[in-house]
C-alpha cells in the first residue's frame, strides 16, 4: 500500500444523508492490506504498528479509518489504542475506485432549482448516483455536472469534485447544492460541518410510530460484519454521534409518513435511525423494508404491498427543504422540492386503503 491509498482513501464529500466527514466516496470497501502478526509479535497499540508498516501514512488517517471500521483485526473492529498480538489478521479496507477517477462529462438533464454565480439547488430524481464510484462510472451527477458547467465556461477540473459539496443516497430523490466555485464550495462544506444547514427529508415508514413526535440518538457507522451497510449503536462504542429528529405527518395503521430533519448526517443515518427504532423505510431493501413488516395475512394485503412496491421500486425517502447562509450575500436561502410522483401515489394508495379499513371497521361496530 503506498501513500495514495492512505491519503486518498476518505474524501471530504459530505456524507449521503448530509454532514461532512470522511467518507468513502465510492460505495464497497476494497481489501487493501492484510498482515498477520509473527508469533514473536510484542505488544503494540495497532496505529503505530500500521504507521510502520505503510510507507507515509499519518497516524490520524489511521485512527480515523480504525474509528470508521476500515481497518479489522481477527474480522472486528478496534479502537486506535488495541494492542495487536501475535498471530493477529489486520485487514485494511479503502473505498476509492482503483480504476481512473477521470469524469466524463455527460449530456443529461439537471432538474435545477437555482441557480446563481456561487451555486445551484438540484432536485435530483431517485436512481440517479451521485458520483462515479464501483460499477457508476457514467449517468451520475457528477458527470451531468461537468457537462454543464463546462458549457457555461467554468474550468471543473480546478473545481473539486466538480462542485460537491454534500451527497444524497442514490434511491433518495431532492435537493442538493452545488457549489460554482472554490470558495463557495469552501463556505458551503463549513456550515455542513458544523451542523448549521437545515435539511428536512420525507419518509413512508414502516409501522405505527408510537410517539407523535421524538429524537433518535445512536451512533451510526460500518456494520461490524456487513461492510457494505451501515448500523446503529446506542452505547457509542462504535461509529460517530448521529441525531434525527421526527415528526408524524400521518397515520395509516400500517405504515407512517414521518417528517425527518437532521441535527447530523451520517451515511444512511435515517435508513439506520429508522430501522434501530423498528420502523424501516418502506421498500428499503438495505434495511430490512422490502417485505411485509406489519400488517395482516390476508393475500389481498400481499398484493396490495407488491402493487405499492412496483409503483416505488426504491426506498421512501425524499430530501424536501435545504436551507443555508448564502456563501457571498451572508442571507439565509431556503428551497422547497415537491414529493416525486412514485412517492405521492403510493400515499394515496395507502390513504383509500386505511380509509377502507376504517370504513369497514366503523360498519361492522355499527352493525
């Protein structure tokens, strides 16, 4: 492993539900390293082992990829002040594409909000990949981004990556910023770090959702065994801190459309949130959402479930406000996206279903 792959390894892109930290920017994480210790290995904390065994790495990068799951020792993770044994497996993880991160710019239409010298507002329509990472290497954002902002004479390669800022889930449909210049970019990254944009997302949940309204807290970060996914950890052994604030909108007796606003923003801090809570994003396949979590036997509810399934073949989850201090006027700017249409026919389906179930209950309590 040389210096690129410690150094290059996390990015400063905001994570993909929001806040900034560093994050693997390409999905999956790659086995880079693998050391087993010699069995006349004396007892040393495991960030200087690493620093003497991979050429130029810091002993922050190492710490920060330890706390962040990347680095496994026997298949768990440790913290930076483990003592490493003799015989120990330490496996060390990176997500950067190993292939050419060149950006190909793309001729696909942006659905821009705004759009001014500083910035842009995006409402990006689910399935569409933020930034190219393992096997999306064309048709994200990004690529989109560079065509654009070519056109318009803005020199992206000394725009890092090309404007973003922050990232939403690829399934995750709404807004996002992007940043027109370095120092927009720069103000832009500061306020997401320190937890002063206001992002307020909409989700159809899974159950009914006890309390009206309520915070999770529980650290959030890489599934100990599933590296690909993240999870929830409430005593903060693991992870980093992540708060979610909710609100119900609705009620239909088996599923719940909540508002979300995030006071952090993790990776899939609230798919992780909503699933720690028993509540999993309707049709989130990731977490658990992409089955039958409550409701009755009867096989017209299975087909009622499959037919909303077909018509939001994606997790129930749309980014609806953003709002932040503009980088050059100082001025507070707020922007509000409409719920996609898979999202509102979906609720509609659910809103006549309950309506019909309460209408029959309501009959047979009369009769």
């Amino acid at each position: 492993m040389n210096t690129a792959d410690i150094d290059n390894e996390w990015d400063y892109t905001a994570d993909e539900d929001g806040d900034i930290e560093e994050a693997g920017p390409s999905g999956a994480p790659v086995e880079r390293l693998r050391i087993v210790t010699d069995r006349r290995q004396e007892p040393l904390r495991i960030d200087k082992f690493l620093m003497n065994r991979i050429e130029h790495a810091t002993r922050n990068k190492i710490q920060q990829a330890l706390e962040q799951g990347f680095i496994l020792v026997n298949g768990e993770i440790v913290k930076p002040n483990y003592k490493i044994r003799p015989g120990d497996e330490i496996v060390v993880f990176e997500t950067r594409n190993p292939e050419s991160t060149e950006v190909i710019p793309e001729d696909i239409p942006l659905n821009i909000v705004h759009e001014d010298e500083d910035l842009m507002i995006i409402n990006k329509p689910a399935g569409m990949v933020v930034h190219p990472g393992n096997g999306n290497y064309t048709g994200t954002l990004v690529n989109a981004l560079a065509f654009y902002l070519n056109k318009e004479n803005i020199d992206t390669t000394a725009l890092p990556r090309v404007g973003l800022v922050h990232r939403i889930d690829k399934n995750t449909s709404g807004l996002i910023v992007i940043g027109k210049t370095e120092q927009a970019m720069t103000k832009l990254a500061a306020q997401f770090k320190k937890h002063t944009v206001h992002r307020r997302y909409i989700a159809l949940v899974w159950g009914d959702v006890q309390d009206d309204e309520g915070t999770i807290i529980a650290h959030v970060g890489r599934h100990q065994r599933q590296r690909k996914i993240m999870d929830a950890y409430p005593d903060g052994e693991h992870g980093k801190e992540a708060i979610t604030h909710y609100k119900v909108l609705e009620r239909f007796n088996y599923v719940t459309l909540v508002e979300l606003r995030l006071e952090t923003g993790r990776t899939h801090q609230i798919r992780v949130h909503m699933k720690h809570i028993g509540h999993p994003l309707f049709n989130d396949s990731t977490y658990g959402g992409d089955r039958i979590v409550k409701g009755t036997v009867f096989t017209k509810y299975k087909q009622f479930v499959d037919n909303c399934f077909k018509l939001l073949p994606r997790h129930a989850l749309h980014a609806k406000e953003l709002g932040f201090i503009h980088p050059s006027t100082g001025q507070k700017i707020q922007f509000d996206s409409d719920l996609p249409e898979d999202m509102t026919g979906v609720i509609e389906k659910w809103r006549t279903y309950t309506s019909g179930m309460n209408r029959q209950l309501k009959e047979r309590m009369e009769g």
